[in-house]
C-alpha cells in the first residue's frame, strides 16, 4: 500500500479545490454535512449518486413498507448550500488517479483535488442456478417493487402470497417483518440454527426464534439452500382468480431439511462492496473486495479515501451505519487538516421490527479473556438479559438483550468502562431495582452522529450565544442526536432532563403549545374547578395561539375530551365535545384504511348466547361486512359506511348488545380463560370475575386503552400478566398484576398484591385505575406511567395497598360514581335524532352512500381492493370488484368541507 493520502495541511491556505463524493447513501450524507458546517473556504463539493433521490435513511428502510416516505436524511437545506452541488440520476463509472479525473455514464470527464468512495454495497443473491429470479431487499426501489408485487400475487392466485427470506440477519428479518406486514406468509430460511447469529450467542438467538415463531413466522433454520427449482408459470395462475388453488411457483432445497415453497423469494445475505470502481483503477482491494483503507481512511492512491461499506479496515468491511459515520467523521477532519483517526468498528446493533425487542453491543459473546457472563433467562417468556464483564465483575465488556432490551441505551454508553453498580442491578427483566447511571461527559450516546453525554449537557446549558435547549425538539436540532436511527433519545431525554435540574431550569411537562400544564395538572385543575366546556379550560388554563378564537390543536383537544369524559361521564359528543373528538370516538367506531367502518359489540370475557351469536350472523350477513374473531375474544365486524352505523347498531342494541368502545381510549376488554366452571385444572370462577371487571369499568375514558386478563389458574391461559390489570386465580383467591401490555415494547405486569379476596380485589383495581387516569401523561400506557414514577411498583403498592397518599377513599369514590352514571353511548345515540345527524358520508347529501368503496373477495369475504386492483379492474384485467366506479375516500371528504364548517355538528368521517 503506498503512503496514505494527504490533504492540504492548512486548507485555508490552500488554493480552490474540489472534492468530490462518489456515493449517495447515509455515509456519503454523512460527509457532506460535516464538510459544509465546516465553512472550508475556496472548496466545492460535488456528490454524485446514481440513485434519483438525495441520500435517504437505509438504516429505517422498513418503514417505506407501510408508508410512502421518502426517508429523506437531514435537514433539505443542506442542498441548498452555494459550495454543494448534488448530482442525482447520475452514475460515476470511471475513476482515473493519475489524472485526477472520474468519468461519468453521460461521457463526462471531471477533475478532483480529492476523492472520496462512498458507493455503498449490493444485496448479493445465493450462488443457485435460476437465483436472478431472487428478489433482493437493499434500496427504496427494491421495497417499492416488492409492496406491488405482493399486492398482485394475492390477485393473481387468489390467496394469501407465501413469501421465503433467506436470511436471517438484522437485514432479513427487516424484510421479513415489512413482507408480513403486507400480509404475505413469511419464512425466515438461515443457515445457522439460530438468528442473528452475529450478534446473539445461542440462547440468545434461540430466544429470538421462539418469539418469531410465536408472531408467526416460520423459521427454516440450520443449512443454506441447495437448489431453485422453478416451476411453469401456466401453473401457478391456471386456476380462475380467487380459487386459491395455485401453487406455489418456486421451491428452496436443501441438503437434509424439507423444502420450502414460495410464491416470491427475497435474499438478504450480507453485503457485497460495491468496488468497481477502486478495482477497474487499480486501488488495493481486500482478501473479500472493498477498498482497504488505513486508519485515516485513505486508500491505496493518493487523494484518495474510502468510507463506509466500500471501505475495507483491517480486511473487513461492515454493514453497520455507525462505523461509516465514524469514517466520514475522519475524512472531514483531515481533508480540514485535522489528524483524526478511526479507531475500528462499533458492531452494536438493534433490531427494528415490530414486537421484537433485540439489541447487542461491544463482547456479546464473551471471548475476551477472564470475562465473566450475568445472565437472567426466562425461556417461557422470550426473555435473555446477558451482560458481559471483565474478571472482577466491574468493567462493561458488551451485552445481548431479547425480548427486554430497555437497559440497552442506558448500558452503551458505558463499554468499556466501570460500572457504578454490580451487573445483576442492570438486568431489568430480573425484576429487582434497576440500578441509575449517571454518564461521564465522554461517554458516547448517540453513535450513529457520534455525540456525548457532555456535548447534550452543554447544548441544555447554552453559552450565552444560543440560548438552552430545553426540549427534545430543539436538542435534537441543535446537536442532532437521535435523527437517523432514533435508538438512543431515551438516553438524550433522560440526560436533557437532569441537566435541567441540575441547571435550575423547570422540567417542562406542558401538554403542547396551547397549555403548559401536563395532562396530569390539567387534569386536577378541572376537577378543582368543575369546568366542563374546552373553551372555558383554554380561557382559564390555556394560551390560544389566536386570543379571539379559541382553537386548540389535535393533542390538547382529545386529551381535554377525555379529561371531561372521566371526570363527568356523560355522553361523549354533547355541549361542543363531539368536535374534540378523534375520528373513531367521532364516529363511535374505528376508521380502517378504506375509509368504512368496524363495529364491535362487547362481549365480556368471550362469552355469548347462540342467540347473541345469530343476531351477530345476521347483521354481517345483511350488511356484508367481513367478519373476523379478534384476539381478544371479541367478534370484529368490518366495511360499515358511516351513515349505516345507526342501522347496525339499532339491531345490536335490540339483540342485548352495547358498545365494545374498541375506538376509544377506554378499557378495550377482559380476556378470560373458561376457570373453574369447565376446567379441571380452574381453581376459581375467571369467567364470572372477568364479566364483573369489564362491567364495572366499562366506558372509563383514560389516557389510553386498557386490557384486563383473567387466568383460572397459574397456567394462565389468559395471558393475564401481558395487560394492564392482570387477575390469576391461587387456591387462596386472587394475585393482581399491574402494569402489563403487548405493543411495540411489550411489558410484563407485576405483582400488586396477592390472595385477595373479591372485594379487596375490586377495591384495589378502583384504586389503581383511577390513579393512573389522574397522574398519566397524555397516550401514555400503564407499563410506561409505572417506569416513570419514582419507586415505580413499590409506589403504587403503598397508594394503592397501604394509602400512604391519604386518597384510596376518594379513589374508590370516583370509581363508584362511573359505575352508577355509565350509559352505553350507542344506545343513547339512537334514542336521539340530533346526535344520529352526525352519522352521513356528505352533508350535503345525507341520504348518498360513499361510492367510492371498492372490494374483492377472498376466502368468502370481501376485503378492500387495493389500488393495483382498482387499476387492473378499470382496464379490464384483474379481479371483478364488488362496487361501482371510484371516488377516493379523501376527495369525498373535501367535497364536504364548506358545508362541515356551515354546519351545527362535525361529522365524523370528516377530519377536523
């Protein structure tokens, strides 16, 4: 390798340059923005992507499976700047380094001073014949393809497409989550017999298969695929649309493991540098491509310099955002004449799918000498806690997080140093107290923008020059910590906070910009002052951003409804509240994504008359709704237009139903198993205490949903500990649970109290339930208001067991009053005409249905037509839809717009 390259030592002094960026991924924006806040006097900077967009986020990828973002990265000024010129669509192809010049796919020839590869990596397919036919999961372009082609092989075979991912990477998994997401069966083929295998040791990855295969997917674990086999196409669509009896067109085989068929297959196996470039010119390559570099990321040839996937370091070349960072940290400081280095890879990694909580850093497998492995394992629960530590159990030497990875943005910053407790007190999930870590200033907390716990704490205290940052918002704005993978602004926030104690700055709490009281404040402060109207709330504890009107914003005004709906209990939508309402508590009903309705009675603790079961049978039937069993025991009715939510709910109502409020921010249900009546492992009655809870707190609005669980017996059937209240049945009565939920960071309730009685059961949910409607912030489930408080369990045992706060009775007196004025908000709809006004697709045709609604049938019901649909059906290819011409949903709605502020009510289907 010849001498590294060199920038001008004193570029200020140097004469004009030009630099020039081959690349168009995050370390090539990465660059850019660090050269431009640099200010170099006399440079221009020109980067090149063949890609049409300015660089985008690959790191959050998987969100563009259900949504159209463009994941655009930082600030779009950056463009802007008089030094920069971004050149999209444009491809380099030759690079010469004695000249000094590239080429680019037009013919242009242009000259550098300095040269910085940034071409990323491809997404390689298996070595199998036929594998061009492999889709790959690496570009927007890639993801955009494979929404579309899902979409169409539900059409073409007429049945749920059946994907294969080979991979089970942190890549392959992302794909595999965003293809179930769409709603494609899903199997993960790996080659190793567990996943993410480089990063997880083996219990670890076998934690992670369970809950994979728990979410249902299918895992093909242990060997790599030995052949394609691809059948005749005429096969796969010979059957009529819809049949469902097409067969899969491809098959995966293996040495010794069953084959796998799929419809569409995807490989992400890892990276493959995308080193033309360096190799045509002649750059040293690695012993597996890239460009190898040293550690100021110079290449072989002078003026040179190679960051991220491109780039080889100590022959290998990573995958990872952090590390590509790093390096275009280093090239920006030395082509500024610094002599900054990069010091190797930060391989911590977390995984970013939907209910799969993973994360691991620094020696997760412990193979430095005399490490020592804390581990807190629970198999049945999908829980792996490990940290690694040097030999006198002080030093952070790495760790794995599975199922419970909340200690992960606390930790990382701390590798490699002394920690301030024993690890054990690190382990969240072991269930004793978390030990609190206060970060030294050099400790790193946000490595994919390489910030320090010091570099918040300053932002938060100012200079004198710019003014304190303190909020989240303007932290982020200021110091750009959190703004590409988001994993660390836990971490940020907690650090913003204390500093501002620390400072004498007053934590802000305020609800948004309309109130500076927390929800909590709020809360207490109509309760204190008995007002009962939003206007008189904001006139008396608000700012309106235009003192003549009285508007609020789309946080304070839910939250204010759901205040005065737990504090009054009266109906949702009278005296001026209705327009405060989101669009599901609007219409009483969820929204789905057609822009129709579901409808869901209640049915407590899954129990129902076959009577109830055929008035149920008979509504969908005549109306035509697609109907579906929930998980949580409920019966899911969807496809109701608005203006036929009155005609449903009048049938409902006569058969002896009420309103299952899964559109509101109230208790959902109250899971049960079937107990002591039918089992014979039941040890008390679940049924008949779940229909008791749901009753009892039925329609109390809160600051979000609520699910209960009832568990017969400690086999717990009903999931109990995975909801907010939790009840399992002891020989000696009742253990309550607290603070449980599913979601996207899944938490297991913990033990209140135990062997309650039935009225010291009831008396300590009442307690428990209206403290956390007072004192929660606004959308904050029970699980997170628990971490918050200080003490966190403990806490509320003394509230709620012990009254330590002096409040139970008042507690119990609030709950007492919801129970004697609750009404079913359906039944009073019907009973009177003005509020059933509401409930029209246009106000200025109340009797039109939206004609806009298209469906298809599948496996016997129909579901909304998609929008490939809708255009195959309009040429005359495709699917027969189930409705006339379309009408988008949203252009409906505007159609309405001047006659919605004419009228006295909003109408539900129309967003305020």
């Amino acid at each position: 390798m010849s001498a590294p390259s060199t920038a001008s030592p004193n570029p200020t002094d140097a004469a004009p340059r030009h630099i020039v960026i081959v690349g168009g991924g995050p370390a090539a924006h990465r660059l850019t923005e660090a050269l431009v806040s640099r200010e170099l006097p006399g440079t221009r900077i020109s980067v090149f992507t063949e890609e049409a967009l300015p660089p985008y986020d690959r790191v959050g990828l998987s969100k563009r499976f259900a949504t159209d973002d463009d994941l655009l990265l930082g600030e779009p000024g950056l463009w802007e700047s008089p030094s920069l010129t971004l050149h999209t669509s444009r491809a380099v192809t030759g690079l010469d380094t004695a000249a000094q010049t590239i080429t680019t796919a037009d013919g242009e020839t242009l000259g550098y001073d300095e040269l910085v590869l940034a071409t990323g990596s491809s997404a390689p397919r298996p070595g199998l014949e036929g594998a061009e036919q492999i889709a790959v999961y690496r570009t927007l372009d890639d993801v955009d393809w494979l929404r579309l082609r899902v979409a169409e092989l539900g059409v073409e075979l007429g049945r749920t497409p059946k994907c294969a991912v080979i991979g089970g990477g942190l890549l392959g998994l992302e794909a595999a989550g965003g293809l179930k997401g769409l709603g494609a069966e899903v199997t993960v083929v790996h080659s190793k017999r567990w996943l993410m295998n480089a990063q997880l040791d083996e219990f670890g990855g076998r934690t992670l298969n369970r809950l994979l295969e728990k979410e249902g997917y299918d895992l093909h674990c242990g060997e790599r695929p030995a052949g394609l086999e691809i059948r005749d196409a005429a096969a796969e669509t010979s059957a009529a649309p819809g049949a469902g009896s097409a067969q899969p067109r491809y098959a995966l085989t293996f040495p010794t493991l069953d084959t796998v068929e799929a419809d569409l297959i995807v490989a992400a196996i890892g990276i493959t540098a995308r080193d033309e470039l360096a190799r045509d010119a002649g750059l040293q390559l690695g012993s597996r491509g890239g460009a190898v570099i040293d550690a100021t990321c110079a290449t072989s040839a002078d003026h040179v310099w190679a960051i991220g996937e491109v780039a080889c370091f100590e022959d290998i070349c990573m995958g990872l955002v952090a590390p590509a960072n790093a390096m275009a940290e280093v090239v920006a400081d030395r082509l500024a004449g610094g002599a900054a280095e990069f010091d190797g890879f930060d391989t911590a990694a977390k995984l970013k799918l939907a209910g799969m909580d993973v994360a691991s850093f620094g020696d997760g497998f412990a193979e430095t000498e005399g490490a020592l492995e804390v581990v807190y394992a629970d198999p049945a629960d999908g829980v792996y806690q490990k940290l690694v530590v040097s030999d006198d159990a002080r030093t952070l030497l790495g760790g794995i997080f599975v199922g419970d990875a909340s200690p992960y943005s606390s930790l990382r910053p701390l590798l490699g140093r002394e920690l301030p407790a024993e690890p054990g007190a690190f382990l969240s999930a072991a269930g004793g107290d978390v030990a609190e870590l206060e970060l030294p200033d050099d400790a790193q907390v946000c490595s994919c923008k390489d910030i320090c716990a010091g570099t918040l704490r300053k932002a938060v205290a100012g200079d004198g020059a710019t003014p304190p940052c303190a909020d989240i918002g303007a932290l982020k704005k200021c110091t750009k910590v959190g703004t590409q993978c988001g994993s660390c602004l836990p971490m940020a926030k907690k650090i913003m906070e204390k500093e501002m104690v620390a400072q004498g700055m007053e934590v802000s709490h305020a609800l948004c910009e309309h109130f500076d009281l927390s929800r909590a404040e709020l809360f207490e402060a109509v309760q204190a002052t008995g007002l009962s109207s939003f206007t008189e709330i904001i006139e008396r504890f608000g700012t309106p951003a235009d003192p003549s009107v009285n508007f609020g914003c789309d946080i304070c005004k839910p939250v204010i409804a759901s205040v005065l709906a737990a504090q009054h209990d009266e109906y949702i939508l009278d005296g001026g509240r209705g327009a405060l309402q989101d669009t599901n508590d609007r219409a009483l009903a969820n929204m789905q994504k057609d822009g129709t309705y579901s409808v869901v009675p209640r049915v407590p603790a899954g129990e129902i008359t076959p009577a109830k079961l055929a008035a149920i049978a008979e509504v969908a039937q005549e109306f035509d709704l697609y109907t579906k069993i929930t998980g949580a025991q409920r019966i899911d009715m969807f496809g109701a237009r608005l203006e036929q939510l009155p005609m449903i709910w009048r049938k409902l109502v006569d058969a002896g139903f009420e309103s299952g409020q899964a559109y509101g921010k109230a208790l959902r249900n109250v899971k049960s198993c079937v107990g002591s009546t039918w089992c014979r492992y039941g040890v008390q009655d679940s049924v008949a205490m779940a229909i008791e809870l749901e009753m009892r707190y039925r329609g109390l609005r809160s600051p979000h949903k609520l699910k209960f669980g009832v568990s017969g017996c400690a086999r717990e059937c009903a999931e109990a500990r995975g909801k907010d209240v939790g009840v399992i049945a002891t020989s000696e009565g009742w253990n309550l649970y607290v603070g449980g939920n599913g979601g996207a960071t899944p938490a297991h309730a913990e033990l209140l109290a135990k062997d309650l009685d039935d009225e010291t059961l009831l008396r300590y949910i009442d307690r428990y339930i209206i403290y956390y409607v007072r004192t929660a912030d606004r959308l904050q489930r029970t699980a997170r208001w628990m971490e918050e408080l200080p003490g966190g369990v403990e806490h509320i045992h003394d509230v709620v067991v012990k009254d330590t706060l002096g409040v139970a009775e008042d507690l119990e007196a609030a709950m007492a009053t919801h129970v004697d004025r609750y009404e079913d908000e359906w039944a009073a709809t019907l009973r009177d005409p003005e509020k059933l006004r509401r409930f029209r697709s246009f106000v200025n045709a109340p009797d039109a249905p939206d004609t806009g609604l298209a469906y298809v049938l599948e496996r016997d019901q129909r579901r909304p037509a998609t929008e490939e649909e809708r255009v195959a059906a309009a040429a005359g290819e495709g699917p027969v839809l189930l409705s006339g011409p379309r009408i988008p949903v949203r252009e409906s709605f505007a159609l309405s717009r001047t006659d919605v502020a004419r009228a006295d009510v909003t109408p539900a289907g129309v967003p305020s």
